[in-house]
C-alpha cells in the first residue's frame, strides 16, 4: 500500500525526510508521463471538494487540472459559495463532506480549520495554503528546484529568501529545510523573522541532514552564492490596505 494512502498533508513536518523524497518523485514521474502521453489514471470515480476561502488563480488551476488528468472529480466551494465556519461548524462541515468526497483540499486562514477538517472528515485532506503554512507551493518549488539544479542534492543548494520571512512561506522554508538539509537563509528586518521556536527546532533538524538555516539582515552577505533567490508579497490577502505604508517602509531595501 502507498505510503501516502489516505494521509493528510497539513504542514511540511507531518512527513519524514524520506517520505518527502518519495512524494517528490512521485511528483516528477507524473510530471514526466504526462508529457510523454503515459499517465496513467488512479483516481477514477474519485470525488474531491476544493475549499477556497482565500481566492487563487495557480492553486486552483493546479489542483483541478491534477484532480482532471487521474480521473477525478471536483467540487469548488469558494468564499461565497459555502456556509463553512458561518451557520455550521468546521467539525459538522468536516463530517457532511467527508460522506461525499474522497478528499478535501483547504485554503483559507487558520491552521486549526485545516486541521480539524483533517481531524472530522475521516478522508485526506491537503493544506492550499492557511496563515501559518504553504506546504503544497514549497512541494513546487523543490520540484522546481531539483529541475534547475539535476544531479545535486538538496544539501548543496542555496535558497534565499528576502522580504517577509515571518509568514506562512517563510514558515513553510524553514521545514523544507528541515527535512532536506537546504543551506536557506532568511533576509529580512528582524521584526519580520519567523518564531524562534520553529526556527530552532527546523535549524536542529536541518543540521542533522547537512543543511543550515541562516537569518540575517544583510542583503549582500545573504544572498551571496545563492542558486536561487525567492519573495513573496508584502501585504498579504486579507490585511488592510492601510498595512502598504507601513510595510514598504519596513521591506523597501529587500
């Protein structure tokens, strides 16, 4: 039976390193069939529910597409089109949905949703993207970096990270690193690092498979011999406007 069989995927860190390989060559091997016409359908007859409380061109198109080439089905509830934590509960929502889908695919905000939803529904459900992690885009972004860099290891590869490190991607680098020995360094303004206690459990970790996690806020010693170089929004979706002043001011020179 597949390692990944009926397993959520809510955050990096619910995988081992080694599981985390395997979904990245599984992803690589679909990748490559469907190029090459050999994709072979396994979720035929399957029925998958697309929760979007947070709107998103690229994280819809992936799921539904990936959803469409193995054969399953989908059902997208956005932020108007559903009544989930307003009139009924998430763990009721979780229950209904887990009777008639085979999966659940979250996005939206709090940690706790996609987790009791994992929790209720009796069915795999995968994180799109919460306030505090984005583990299906660091899946990309490994992939991609794999691709870029063929032959070389995650633990002689240096990823930076510049700008707002204290959100759900800086969040989500630091278990990627974790798990893949990556040397990341996080520039950034001190005020925007992540918490000190997922940074010193994720650099423990990352030490022992050969990487290092570095914060800094020097721009040039940071980005020095880096292979790739990563940002992300400032303000993001369902702050106030009124934060662009205040961030620009903070995040101007990164």
């Amino acid at each position: 039976m597949s390692t990944f069989y009926q397993k959520p995927f809510l955050k990096l860190l619910d995988f081992t390193a080694s599981e985390l390989t395997a979904l990245l060559q599984l992803a690589a091997k679909l990748k490559a069939d469907k190029k090459n016409g050999k994709e072979e359908q396994k979720l035929v007859g399957k029925n998958i529910a697309l929760i979007f409380e947070k709107d998103s061109t690229r994280t819809r198109c992936s799921f539904e597409v990936a959803a469409y080439d193995q054969g399953a089905r989908v059902t997208y509830l956005g932020s108007s089109g559903s009544q989930i934590g307003h009139k009924e509960s998430i763990k009721d929502t979780a229950r209904v949905l887990g009777r008639m889908f085979d999966g659940i695919q979250y996005r939206g905000y709090g940690q706790e949703i996609v987790e009791t939803l994992a929790e209720y529904s009796g069915v795999p459900v995968w994180n799109g993207l919460t306030d505090e992690y984005h583990p299906t885009q660091l899946l990309a972004d490994l992939l991609t970096m794999q691709e870029h860099l063929p032959g070389k290891a995650f633990n002689e590869m240096t990823l930076v990270y510049a700008g707002d490190a204290r959100n759900n991607m800086g969040n989500s680098m630091l278990e990627a690193a974790a798990l893949t020995g990556l040397d990341l360094r996080l520039v950034a303004p001190k005020a925007c690092w992540p918490q000190a206690a997922l940074v010193a459990e994720c650099s423990a970790m990352a030490k022992k498979n050969g990487g290092a996690i570095t914060l800094t806020e020097d721009i040039a010693s940071g980005v020095k011999g880096a292979d790739f170089i990563y940002t992300d929004v400032w303000v993001s979706m369902g702050e106030p406007k009124e934060k662009w002043a205040e961030r620009i001011a903070l995040l101007r020179d990164y």
